[in-house]
C-alpha cells in the first residue's frame, strides 16, 4: 500500500437496520388532531355499546358514515375487537372493503391488532386478504409485523400472499424476522415465504437477521434456501453485516452455512476490513480461523492491517501480524473474488479522509496520535455566564389551546383540552391541583382518556415505563419536569410550557442564543446522567415562563431506527444525525462511546431551523451542505460551532459542554 494514501474505514447507508421499537405507521394512521365529523354510530362502536348500536341501526343510522379520514364505524369497532357489533353492522350491510383517506380497511385494523375472532368473521364474509393499503401494506404484513401467530396462520389459510410487497420492497417475511417473530417466520417459511426476497435496496430478511443477531431465525431461513452470499445494492452479504455490528453467533452460523468470508463489496471491503476498523477482535479471530485473506485490499489499497494500524487497534493488529508470521495461507480458491472487487458506487453520504496510516511494517507501531481529527480549540466553559443565561427567560408569546373541555375525575384532572397529537402521544393542557400541566397519554388510549374514564391496565404500557424510568430521577431548569404520574392507566403529567415549543415562537437573534444555552445545559445535564435524547427538534423543546425546557425523552433508548432509508419514528426528517442513518457509523459510534454526540448534531441543525436556513439531515449529509449552513450560521456567530457540530463521524464533533461553552462566549461577545 502507498504510504501516502489514506485508508477510510468502511461506511456507507444503512441496508439492514436494528428492529424498530415503535409501530410504523403504515399500518393504522392516526390524525393529528380532533377526529371530526364522527356520527354517533361511530362512537357506540368504538366504545363497545351493542345495545346502542343496534338501536341507531335500526334507526336508520348510516353503517357506512365516514368522518373526515374516511374511518366508517367498521373501521373502529374491528380496531377495538367489538366482534358483536362487527357482526350487527355486517347485518346492516357496513362495507367490510371500505378504505379509509389511507388505504386502510377494517381487516387492516383487526389484523395489526390481532383480533382473531374479528378477523374470521371478515375472511368469512369474502373479505380479500390481499387487500393493500396505499403503502402497499396487507393484513398479513400488519399481523406479522405484531407477531400475531394466529391471524397470520389464519390469513395463509385463506390465501393470503406471504411475498406481498410494500412500497419499500419489504415483504411479511421481511417485517417478521425485522422484530424477531421466530414463530411467524417459521410459518411464512413453511407457506412459501421467499427467503431472498430483496427489498429496494437489495436487502434480503438474512441481512436483516444478521444485523440483529437474531441467530435462530437467521439458522430457520438457511434451512429454507437463504443464499448465504446474496448481496444488497452495495454489494454486502449477510456475513459482512453480521462483521460490522460485532455478533460473533452470526458469523459462525453463516461460515458454517458457506457464507464467503474473503467477499468483497462495491468498495472492495470484506468482513475482515470490517472487523478490524472497528477493533472486533473475537470476529477478526474467528474469521482468520476460518481462512479469511489478511492481505485483500479494498479499492483504496487498505488490507484489514492498515486500517487497523489507522484507528489504533493494537489487540487485532498483533492478532493479524501474528497470523502472518505463523505464514498462514489463505485459500486461494477465492482469488478471483480479492481481484475483481465491485466497481464503485456513489452514496449519499461521503465519509472525509481517515487518518493516514503508516506503511506496512514488520513491527506494531504505536496508535497514531491522529487517530481523530483536533477540533479547533473551544473556549473553557464559564459556567457563572451559562448558570446566569440558562435561568434567563427569552421573550416569548404565552400560546393556550383552545377547544372544548372534559374532566377526568378518577384522576383528579379538571378542564382538559387537547393541545396536540402525534403518532405515539397525544398532550393536554389539565388542570391538577389548581396548577395547569401538560398531560401525556398513548394516542390509542385517546378515546377513553377523553370520555373521563381513562383504561386502568394490570401492567402499565411499555412505552409509559421506559418514559417514566428515564424522567423520574431527572432535576434540572432546562429539562421539563415530571410532575406526577399514574402509569396503570398510562398517563404521565408535566409542568404545562405557556409559551408551546420553539416551533411556536419567533425568536430574536439575541434570544436565540439564549435559548441555545438553555438547550445545551439541559442536554449537558442529560448526557451526564447517561441519558441521549436523540430526537432534539424545535416540537421537542418547551418554553415555560420564558426558560426553554427538553421534552419528549420517550425515545431515549431507541437510538436507531431505520430501516432501508424509511423512517419509523425516532429522528425526525431534516435532524436526523448520520449515525441514525447508518446503522454500521451507529455501531462504532456505540463502541466508541459517541453516543451521545447524535444530540450535539442535532443542536447543530437546531440552530440553523431558530435562524430559518435548511438544516443537513444525516441521510443527504454532504461537505457542501455543511460549509453552506455554517456559512448560514454566521448570521449569529455559530459557523465553526456549525461546522464541527455538523462533522459526519461522531467522534469530530463537540460534547454538549464544549457547546455551551461556545454559545455562552458568542452571547458575551454581542451582549455581553
């Protein structure tokens, strides 16, 4: 290898991701606001009342009335499980076909929810189980993806197709082995589920498997014909997933099963490159063990031993330098694959230069100083100056929802009105102890919630207990407090923000700065107590009496969710940083403890939406996006603050108290 030339460490987009942790919502839509121009005969549905329902029927009460989504009474009452008043509206002629603005018809609702019994009583009045929605989503898919065993064996008995494509390219399959179904994926495989079926970006469900470490599904789809070498759009196998995210059960599993361990992708790169940029010793071993070729350059002229000399690896450096001394051979069956590499391919993405390595060398050098780049020098945090500004209240105008009221007694809540709804959490402005707070509540549990008589459950919701173990030991001024909690029925209370979010406010320059100080102290504060919000948007930071407050740390331990460049949640379009993007830069960012750099990002890209430029989403990063928006961000004295924020490799970026400290200094410096 030249010693001139720089090895970069393999990257590239996401092609199998992580299993997401929230539904997506391709399934059941949800508006973001009050369902109008629901009839009566929509509500007894929803609510389970039969002997109301069959009175407004034989009233001449509408079974096909539509609200403004195109949700008809069937619609609810399949959601909900009501099978009697399936049944009466059935006998009234309800269109079990209907669609709602979404595509989504009550078998689609029945079968997400697994309601077996709802689902029979469709499939027996001739309902088209292939019926798809405008993602191309079927009943079958929603059912899989919940791991809904029965309704999906039900659903194959009446014809449905397990290879069904969604818009995405993602099959039932697909989704199953995504969240690890093991027994839907059986059944699938069992009723002819393709098990090289690619989605749009040539990701087949073993890739997936591989991503997630689900061995025992990765070993069911082997049994049924996975080709252990199939290669997604940029060229990579199963086996170079299963090297990149570190699962060592992975990468014995597909070596046994034939999985070519010397493949190279479109940039020449194969596990083993893989395994030693990002220090996987045990994988590395194991490879080598099994004849991996250490001396494979990928198309930069990088063998795994530059780049593991680059980044400073010193255990899998003495491993390969030992390998060669022993004068291990690798096979050369496969020298047809070390020289013929794939030809390049553009992506989105483009990683700058990795550090320089040294040439070759019979000794083990020392890790490189310049492993990471040196960020220009950040001023010391003058923390008097930012305890001062963080406590500071911007101008701001106070916002109130309006709409009509309701109480929840049982509770102790008192005129309750809806400020907004989003895809997991609907919020409220209730009145509790003669104080104003936002109340928190599950979209599904919406309904009930707003009759007054809010579900009590025998096990709180999973999404309830992650958001209250994360808040209730947090205590800080820029970081909504949590004010009382009743998890048994799902609900959550915080101090109500009087000025809304950010996204309601128009800020001076002057009091964007200080609203940046109080975003970067609170995510300081959180960083320090392990916490990495990983979602920072304007909707997300709250104002109350002028002091700007994190909110929503619901999503705090679903760090990665992407799947083959869809979104499902987490991250918002336009902040999201790279390493949500690429699940391989979001492994190494974990192993490399940057974690928590995602949110100093995103900090980045708040900046840039408070001053009304484009932000740089982590999924289009470029270099000239980024020296635009830092440009951009001169308009208030932000733009090497931008810059560095804004670097694709985590570990380049500030720490949220470098941020601060940076932001705190500009106010001083204009106002001071």
């Amino acid at each position: 290898m030249d010693a001139r030339a720089e090895p970069r460490r393999p990257s590239r987009r996401v092609s199998a991701a992580e299993p997401p942790t929230a539904p997506p919502r391709k399934y059941i839509k949800t508006a973001s606001r009050h369902i109008v121009d629901q009839t009566e005969l929509h509500s007894a549905a929803a609510e389970g009342d039969v002997k109301r329902v069959r009175e407004l029927l034989e009233k001449g009460a509408d079974p096909n009335a539509r609200d403004e989504n195109g949700v008809t009474p069937l619609h609810l009452a399949a959601y909900w499980g009501r099978v009697e008043i399936v049944k009466l509206l059935l006998e009234y002629r309800a269109d079990q076909n209907a669609k709602d603005k979404f595509g989504v018809t009550p078998l689609h609702r029945a079968a997400y929810m697994g309601h077996v019994e709802v689902v029979k009583l469709f499939l027996k009045h001739g309902t088209n189980p292939n019926v798809q929605n405008k993602d191309g989503v079927t009943p079958l898919y929603a059912a899989a993806y919940r791991g809904h065993v029965d309704v999906v064996a039900l659903l194959l008995k009446h014809g449905a197709n397990p290879n069904a494509k969604d818009k995405d390219g993602m099959t039932p399959l697909y989704v199953a082995v995504l969240n690890g179904h093991v027994d839907v994926v059986r059944l699938l495989l069992e009723h002819g589920a393709d098990p090289n079926i690619k989605d749009k970006n040539g990701v087949t469900p073993l890739h997936v498997a591989a991503s997630g470490d689900r061995v025992d599904i990765a070993r069911h789809l082997l049994e049924h014909g996975a080709d252990p070498n199939v290669r997604d759009e940029d060229g990579m196998t199963p086996l170079h997933v299963a090297a990149s995210v570190g699962h060592v059960d992975a990468v014995r599993l597909l070596l046994e099963r034939g999985a070519d361990l010397n493949a190279q992708d479109k940039k020449g790169v194969t596990p083993l490159h893989w395994a030693a940029s990002l220090d996987r010793v045990d994988i590395a071993r194991h490879l080598l063990e099994h004849g991996a070729d250490p001396t494979v350059k990928d198309r930069d002229g990088a063998t795994p031993l530059d780049l593991a000399r680059a980044l400073g690896h010193r255990e899998v450096v003495s491993l390969i330098e030992e390998w060669l001394r022993r004068g291990e051979k690798p096979p050369q069956q496969r020298k047809a694959a070390k020289t013929r590499p794939w030809g390049g391919a553009s992506q989105k993405a483009v990683s700058p230069p990795a550090p320089t390595a040294q040439s070759p060398s019979t000794q083990t050098p020392s890790p490189p100083h310049t492993t990471f780049v040196v960020l220009s020098p950040l001023p010391s945090v003058d923390v008097e100056l930012v305890e001062r500004l963080s406590g500071e209240p911007v101008a701001y105008s106070p916002v109130s929802p309006s709409g009509s009221s309701f109480d929840v007694p049982e509770l102790g809540l008192s005129g309750c009105v809806l400020s907004t709804c989003g895809a997991f959490f609907c919020v409220y402005r209730c009145m509790w102890q003669d104080a104003a707070v936002a109340v928190k509540v599950p979209v599904q549990y919406r309904t009930d919630f707003e009759r007054g008589v809010p579900l009590r459950f025998t096990k709180a919701p999973d999404s309830v207990l992650r958001e209250l173990e994360t808040v209730k030991a947090l205590s800080h001024r820029n970081v909504l407090r949590l004010v009382a909690a009743w998890p048994e029925y799902g609900v959550l209370a915080y101090e109500w923000g009087d000025g809304g979010s950010l996204r309601d406010q128009k800020l001076s320059h002057k009091d964007v700065l200080k609203a940046l100080v109080h975003v970067a102290w609170g995510l300081r504060y959180l960083h320090s107590r392990g916490v990495v919000h990983g979602d920072l948007k304007p909707e997300n930071v709250i104002v109350v009496g002028g002091i700007c407050k994190i909110a929503d740390l619901a999503s705090v331990k679903r760090l990665l969710s992407r799947i083959s460049g869809s979104r499902v949640g987490v991250c918002t379009s336009g902040f999201c940083a790279p390493e949500q993007v690429d699940v391989r830069l979001g492994a190494e960012a974990r192993a490399k403890g940057f974690e928590d750099r995602m949110d100093v990002y995103q900090l980045a890209n708040l900046v840039l939406d408070l001053i009304g430029v484009e932000t740089v989403d982590g999924a289009e990063w470029s270099r000239d996006k980024v020296e635009k928006a830092a440009r951009e961000a001169e308009a208030i004295g932000l733009s090497d603050f931008v810059s560095q924020a804004l670097e694709l490799e985590p570990w380049r970026r500030p720490n949220a108290e470098e941020a601060v400290g940076r932001i705190a200094e500009e106010w001083r410096r204009r106002y001071g």
